[in-house]
C-alpha cells in the first residue's frame, strides 16, 4: 500500500482517513516527503470536514494528534489541537 502511493503515476493510490495512520510512520522512516505532505492534506481535510460537526471519533483524534506531534506536522497539529479543546 505504501508502495503505490507514490512509486509510479498511473498506478498512485490515494491516501485516505483509513489509510493515514499507516502510511505516515511509513512516509517518514523512508524519508519521502512528497507522501508525508499528502498525508498532512488528508488530516487537515479530515479535520476541516469534522469541524463543529462530531463525525471523528475521539480514538481517531488523539491518534491524528499523537501523530501530528510525533512527526513535526505543523499544519494539521493547531486543527487536531483546536479540535480537542
């Protein structure tokens, strides 16, 4: 799955809410920053899509948090932060 998000253009898969959490620990030990970025996009447009209305749960929040933190992604932490507030 990792693989196919970024190894060849016709066959690129996309990074979804249920993909995520897998593929950024993956994204960020092999050093590919292009994969990492989209992952960033995907939690922020999770976020941004939740936002007042309560359609993440609370697991999935703190995992998107510990994340956020874990792997110095600064655009989507203030979004997972202000969500828990």
């Amino acid at each position: 799955m990792f693989l196919r998000t970024f190894y060849h253009p016709s066959i690129v898969c996309p990074i979804t809410k249920d993909t995520v959490l897998y593929i950024l620990p993956l994204a960020e030990e092999y050093q590919v920053l292009k994969v990492k970025a989209r992952c960033q996009d995907c939690m922020i447009k999770t976020l941004q899509l939740t936002k007042g209305i309560p359609q993440i749960d609370t697991k999935t929040l703190v995992y998107y948090a510990f994340n956020a933190e874990q792997y110095n992604l600064s655009s989507a932490l203030p979004l997972v932060v202000q969500m828990c507030a």
